[in-house]
C-alpha cells in the first residue's frame, strides 16, 4: 500500500501492483461500490501481469478507511449506504490526485491512465472530462448521463462499455450517454446488448465469462494504444531481447520450462502450419514438450528475412519478425507472428 495526499490536504491509501519489469505505464483503476477489495485488487494485478502500474485508491476513506465488502447480505446494504454518502466531486479530485501521484512515481513512463467499474466507470468518465489522464475507460458506469453535459470538456481518449439490461442505466440513460459522446471523436462506446451490470465481475450473479473477456480484451489494447507514449521504443527492445531468448529456447537449447518463462502466464500459440497450439501455461507445457519441440527436427535453422515495418508482409505488427525455416529433412517458408506492440500487449505467436 502506498498514501497519496488529497488536495484538501487529506491522506488516503491506495493498493500498488508493478509488473515484473517494474516500469511501465500507468493504470489508476478505480472501485466498485465494494471498495479496494480482492475483486479489485486481482483487476490491479492483471493490468500490472500485462506490463502496467496500477494503483487502486480507497475512495471511501472519507467514510471508512479500509471498506472491503462482498456484493452478497448486509455487506451489499453497506455498500450502498457508502454509495450513497459518497462526495462524488471529492471522489473525482481524489481519482486525479491518484493519476497526479501516480505520474511522479518511479515505476511509471510518466503516461496514466484510468479505469473504473459500476460507481468507478462514472468517475473515469468525471475524471476525464474534468482532469487530464492519459485517456480512460469505464465498465458499466452509473450515472454518466447524468453529467453528459460536461462532455464537451473531454480532451482525451475515453472507452465506455454499456450493459443493455443494466437496471442501473437503463435505456433512455443509455440514449443519453450515446447522444452526448458518439459525436465526439475521442469516445468510443461499446454496447453489450444481451448483458446486465457488472457482468465483468467474477463470481458476481451477472458475470459472463465471454463478454468480460471480449471487454477486458478491448480495454487491454486501449491502452497499449494510448498509454506507450514516449515509453514505446524501450519497450519494443525489452520485448525483441524476449523474443530472441524465446527463440533460442524453441530452437537452440530446445527446453520447455526455460521457453515458458519467456512468456507470460495466459499467453497464447496458433501453430499455423499444424493447427495446435493452446492457452496458459499448462496448454503450452504440453504443446511445447509434447508437440512442438520433440517433432522439430535438430537440424532446423531459423533465419530472419524482416523485422518490424520492415516487413513488406501484410499484417505486420510492430515488434514482429518473419523468419524462413528450413533443415535437411525439409524447408518451408512460414512466419511467426508476436503481438508485442507495447507493453501490456497480450504474448503469443501466430
């Protein structure tokens, strides 16, 4: 935990999460009702796993320091009673003396983003029409619509994602916050027709594991997009020394476990030419030790034909090399693929 001052000359805590680099771009995630508890705490380590520094405020220090509740009995009527006796406007300054603090920190490139769930999808909305992130995303925000007015005032990059049967922003509020922000280039509206609020939430009654996905998904690649900034070059050569190393392992020493540690926990690997491949460590254990190293003969050879906007192929992605393979028993031209762009990408092969 780490305390920020407030710009009323309050303290209050804050949950840090680094990634494993320890620098890297800035994250300001933002609570539920519920407060910074384990729920929020695992969204701060996941951002941080994907190359960011995040950093949860407890915004209801005002009220109770520490707030850490459930969505289930008398937690859930505490947590609306907190809801209730919130100063959003207090609320809000506290979000951008986060990012302010966040900025100046050590471990951050100096870019900050933000982004909240439920009663934190509406403050990253206030914060980023009334102080200056990075840019923001916000899940299922409450009362947006609310002040759509101040719209107008937005000076960076903001993603929303919109649950269809969410009771708590029902559909004229829906037409609102879409009336106000789809003019505005630097919105961006997501809707999730068949979803209700909070269906990001894990073990929550409307959690729905591919629509979280999909969303958490678009809001990872938001912030590559926004949040690289001057940090990107660095990254890219952080991340070309990876691949080098991974590629000697798949290769060269053609060891399994060394391989996996040159990835990160939930990557992925689509082996074109054989169609295999998996998710996660266990999936790619497998994949590596079982398919991938024992029917690579010893004699293949990898050499780089391009890399990066060098590449002339379609779909080339920053960071990415084509190599051709060949060895004595065969030779065939292929490419492999690395989404590496910047850091907090998702690692794999294609």
């Amino acid at each position: 935990m780490v305390t920020i001052k407030s710009f009323d000359a309050g303290e209050f805590d804050a949950y840090l999460a680094l990634p494993a680099a320890g620098y890297g771009p800035g994250i300001v995630v933002l609570q539920e009702i519920f407060g910074v508890n384990k729920y929020i705490r695992s969204i701060a380590d996941w951002y941080a796993a994907h190359g960011f520094v995040a950093l949860c405020p407890d915004l209801f220090w005002r009220q109770q320091r520490g707030a850490e509740l459930t969505d289930k009995g008398a937690d859930l009527e505490k947590a609306f009673a907190f809801y209730q006796g919130l100063d959003e406007v207090k609320a809000v300054e506290d979000s951008a003396a986060t990012v302010d603090f966040l900025r100046a920190h050590p471990s951050c490139t100096g870019r900050v983003g933000a982004v909240g769930f439920c009663l934190g999808g509406n403050l990253a909305y206030l914060l980023a029409v009334r102080f200056k992130p990075d840019c923001a995303a916000g899940f299922y925000g409450v009362s947006i619509e609310k002040s759509v007015t101040e719209a107008k005032n937005l000076s960076a990059p903001l993603l929303l994602h919109i649950a269809g049967k969410d009771r708590h922003c029902p559909p004229e509020a829906q037409a609102e916050i879409h009336k106000a922000l789809d003019p505005i280039q630097l919105a961006t509206i997501n809707d999730y027709p068949g979803q209700d609020h909070a269906f990001g939430r894990i073990g929550g009654e409307h959690y729905d594991a591919a629509a979280a996905e999909l969303a958490n998904l678009r809001t990872l690649e938001f912030f590559v997009r926004n949040l690289a900034g001057s940090g990107l070059v660095n990254a890219q050569q952080t991340l070309s020394d990876r691949w080098d190393e991974h590629v000697k392992y798949e290769f060269a020493s053609r060891n399994t476990e060394d391989t996996l540690r040159t990835m990160i926990g939930d990557a992925y690997v689509n082996h074109v030419p054989v169609l295999t491949g998996g998710v996660g460590q266990d999936e790619l254990r497998e994949f590596y030790s079982q398919r991938f190293i024992p029917q690579m003969p010893r004699d293949t050879s990898m050499t780089p034909v391009c890399a990066g906007s060098d590449c002339p192929f379609p779909r080339r992605k920053t960071g990415a090399r084509t190599y051709l393979l060949g060895s004595g028993l065969r030779a065939r031209s292929t490419w492999v693929d690395r989404h590496v762009a910047s850091p907090g990408g998702r690692s794999g092969e294609r």
